[in-house]
C-alpha cells in the first residue's frame, strides 16, 4: 500500500537508500499541492524528489519513515508553551 500525502509532514524524518547506503534525511519542504518533495541530511545536502519518485521508493523499500514528526520542533514548542505559562503565573 502507497503512503497518501499526509503520511509525510514538513520534519519527518526519513532513510533513504543511495548507492547502497542509508541516508537518514528529513522533509524540509514539499510543493504546496506535495508533488515535489525536498529532504535534507544533517550535513546539508539535499535531494529533491516528485511524489511519484518518492512513492516507488517508498514500495521498493528504498525510502522508510523513521519518525513523522520533528521531534525537536514538537519539544522547543513544549519548552516555550512552558515558558509562557510560567510567565503568566510570575506576580510581580
């Protein structure tokens, strides 16, 4: 079964297979219809790809989520979310 678009979201993070290697990469963009995708490795470089790339990779088994969610998005914005409260709650 083909992931549909919303199996991917803006930060997932993703291995793909390139020359026989796995390249842990992560969703920094996709086409506002999601039909071109950008990934982005640690290290900076990037690979673009169509939905209809990313779908035969996905079937092929050369393109698996790791997470689907960015993990240091969702906890900077628990930090933050935090923060607020306990600056609601200072009195001074």
């Amino acid at each position: 079964m083909l992931p549909d678009d919303s199996d991917l979201s803006l930060g997932a993070w993703v291995e793909l297979q390139i020359s026989g290697q796995w390249v842990r990469t992560q969703l920094t963009w996709a086409s506002p219809h999601q039909t071109l995708f950008l990934f982005t490795t640690g290290g900076g470089s990037t690979q673009s790809m169509t939905r209809r790339s990313r779908d035969k990779l996905m079937a092929t088994g050369q393109l698996r989520i790791v997470s689907d969610r960015n993990v240091v998005d969702g906890a900077l914005n628990a930090v933050a979310e935090e923060a607020m409260r306990n600056s609601v709650n200072t009195t001074y």
